[in-house]
C-alpha cells in the first residue's frame, strides 16, 4: 500500500496537477458552464411538452390550439441552439482573464471569429420541389448549436491567443491619459481583432476551396465524429469514469479536468437526443451528460452515496457516525467533498479501489440496459447535477424505468463498498480504542 501511495505521489500527482492548471482546459471548463443555466431553462421547457402521461397532447391542444408544441419550445430553441455562440464567447472571455487582457472584447472577438467560420446559408426544400435550393443571408441555427460546438472551441482558443499576444507585444492603437477607458480598450482590441479576423477569414476561403466546403464540415469528420464516435461506446465511458476517479484519489477535480476535454462530446450527445425526441425519432446516443450525471455519480463522483448511507446507518466507530451525519444531505445532491477529505479517499488505498471501480461496474450494468431496452435512453433533457436520485433518473428519460435503473445501479454500488466499508469502519473502531488501523489477523 505504501509503494502505491509513493507511485501516486511521485508518477501521478505531477503530471495531474499540470494537467488540471491547464489554462486551455480551464477556460475550456469555464466556456461550457457559461452554457448550462440557459439550457437547464430551456430544458424545463422541454419536459412540459413532452410529459408521458396519456392524453396530455389532446389536454394541451384543446386548451392552447394545435400549434401549442410549437410555440411552446420556442424558449428550447432560443437556448439549446445557441450554445455554440454562448461557448465561444464564455471559453475567451476565460482564457482571455488567465492572460490578464480584456476579456470582454475578447470574447466579442471570439464570437465574431466563430460567425466568420460559420456559412452563411442553407439549404431549403419549398414544398412540393424535388430538389433543395440554397438560401443566403441566413446563418443555419444548427451550427449555433452543438453541431458546431467544436468549431466554437477552436475559434475561440486560436482567436484568444493570437489577440492576447498582439496586445503582450504592445502592437495596439494607445490613446491618449484624457480618453475615457471604454474608449481606450475599444481601440486597444482594435488591431488585434482585425488580425484574428483576417486569419480567420483566410482560413474560411481556403476551407471553401476544398470538398469539405465550411470549416463545421471539416471539424465534424476529422474531430467531432470520430470523438463521438469513441465516446459513445463501453469501452469510452469505462475510461472516462476510470480517469475521473484516477484523479480524484489524487486529490484534484477528476470530473473538472476530463470534463473539460470529454464535456463537449457528451454535450452534443445530449442535444442529438434531445433534436431527435423533437422530430419523433429514436434517441441516438446512450453514452450523454446525464448518463454519467444521473446514473453513475450518484452522490458524486465514486457514487459514494450508498457509502455515505452506510456510514449513517451502519457505522460503529464515531469517525463513521459523524462523517455520515455530515455527508448524508449533500450527498442527497451529488455533493461529496466531505467523504472524499474526510474519510478520506484520497491517498488511501482501501477506500480508493470501490472509489474507482464501482463507476465503472455501474458504467456497464447502465449500458447494457439501455443497450438492449430495459432502462430507457436520456432524452436530452439537461437535469441538474445535483437532482436527488429517483428524482432525477424520472426526469432525465421521462419514465419511471429511469428510476429503477438508478435504484439497481444504487444497489450495485452498496455491494461494491459494504466489504470495504467494513474493514474501514474497524479500522477507525480500533484507533478510538487506542488499538492498530490494521485489520486484525487469527492464527490459521
């Protein structure tokens, strides 16, 4: 045990803690959570018009007309497909208060970037034509959304760190100590705006140039896709739990850091089933925000709620009794920083083995399930992260099957944790009594 606690402290430690001060993945973090209060809005929007209860369609239109879904989501559109833009603005004006510059006319810039990158048509077929025409002037709400979440991302970083180092290299129009501030800043963004927007105004004639035609186009088959793809699978959702827990037995943010890289993906997983509950369609993806949000972290990451009911209930030793009184309530709400430094789990190698596998045990048993039809798929609906369990599994799928597959996956994890609880639980008991931590040996 004390050789793992030197591998961790030696190996692993320094490079996660670089990775989670990465100011890239930070301001990657901070962009996407920019996002979530107006989707969780439009979100509540999107459950009152998909309630499963019989007859609710008829209730509806009877009262408000036949058009009701329609205007009714209008809130769903004016959030969830604007996310990209949101993104690109919120990931700059972060990345940009890391470099100490102007983070607001960064973010401006950035959002203008992600527009220049964006064509500015699409496609129409009138009713009754056999073919679609192309319509101009517009900008297709498809790429304001999570198709062009990606695009957003890299705009926003390569148009961030070209504006930032044009301003450290005091390439800017200064005016004089009489003008107002606003002023001043205005014309300080002046220079390096026009030289992100000519970079990226180059790059969007050469992509046209080539059979990809947009730089979405480009973005979706060489890194969107393909992500996608690997995140949509076991094997991907095993890793990104296996990685979340990594780093947090080490002591930092597991679900922040991978979150920052793998967010996205899960993201526009989330707004695919979300587009496809809209137009009536099968839900296309398992692997979403809420599956991991939902079903597996519950009481947070580790899903260390049925640990956290253990020690209230179970305990014997004091240490046990307290720290679950403690962490019952936030525990509740996925919230389990008194169990992860007060146990602890970090550094220790007995509480950190349930901490890494019972995600990833619960990863499986949730795939397969939604796989072959037994618990249904998250509809798109963007639930809070910390909605309470039973709760939260109703709403993230619209069905009461949600439910049960969060209370089996609960049930797994309490037979995950229960031995090792126990061994942890007489450890403490026999520390309080003045006696070894270690578990106690009878002659064979």
């Amino acid at each position: 045990m004390s050789k793992l606690n030197q591998f961790l402290d030696e190996k692993v430690m320094p490079v996660a803690g670089k990775v989670a001060s990465q100011r890239h993945l930070l301001a990657l973090r901070d962009g996407i959570i920019l996002t979530m209060p107006l989707i969780i809005i439009g979100s509540i929007f999107l459950i009152l018009g998909f309630i499963p209860i019989n007859g609710y369609n008829e209730f509806m239109a009877g009262i408000f007309g036949d058009a009701w879904m329609t205007k009714l989501l209008y809130p769903v559109t004016a959030t969830f497909d604007i996310m990209a833009l949101i993104a690109a603005f919120g990931i700059a004006y972060s990345l940009a208060e890391h470099y100490k510059v102007d983070p607001l006319s960064a973010g401006a810039v950035s959002a203008s970037a992600f527009i220049l990158g964006t064509p500015y048509f699409t496609m129409f077929t009138p009713e009754g034509a056999d073919a679609a025409v192309q319509v101009g002037g517009v900008l297709p709400i498809a790429y304001m959304g999570s198709k062009g979440l990606f695009v957003a991302i890299i705009l926003a970083l390569l148009s961030t760190e070209i504006y930032r180092y044009i301003i450290q290299k005091k390439l800017v129009i200064k005016m004089p100590d009489g003008v107002p501030p606003s002023v001043s800043k205005s014309f300080v963004a002046l220079f390096p705006a026009f030289v992100v927007l000519f970079v990226v105004w180059v790059l969007r004639l050469i992509i046209e140039s080539t059979p990809f035609g947009n730089m979405h186009e480009v973005v979706g088959k060489l890194l969107q896709e393909p992500l996608g793809a690997f995140g949509d699978t076991l094997l991907g959702a095993i890793m990104y739990v296996l990685l979340v827990g990594l780093l947090w037995v080490c002591g930092l943010h597991g679900a922040s850091i991978i979150g920052g890289v793998m967010g996205p993906v899960f993201l526009a997983a989330t707004d695919a089933n979300r587009l496809a509950l809209q137009a009536g369609e099968e839900l296309p993806k398992i692997v979403t925000s809420q599956f991991f949000d939902i079903f597996i972290f519950m009481g947070g990451s580790g899903g260390t709620l049925m640990f956290a009911v253990m020690m209230l209930i179970l305990a014997k030793s004091q240490q046990g009794k307290q720290l679950g009184r403690l962490a019952i309530a936030p525990g509740l709400f996925n919230i389990n920083e008194p169990i992860i430094f007060g146990a602890p789990v970090v550094m220790n190698p007995l509480l950190m083995l349930p901490f890494i596998f019972a995600p990833v045990v619960m990863v499986i048993t949730t795939y397969i399930l939604m796989s072959i039809g037994f618990a249904p798929k998250t509809i798109g609906v963007a639930v809070p992260w910390t909605t309470p369990p039973i709760i939260g599994g109703f709403l993230a799928t619209g069905s009461w099957r949600g439910s049960m597959m969060q209370i089996i996956n609960l049930a797994v994890a309490f037979a995950i944790y229960y031995p090792f609880f126990k061994v942890w639980d007489k450890q403490n008991v026999n520390m309080e009594q003045g006696g070894s931590t270690k578990p106690s040996r009878k002659a064979g």
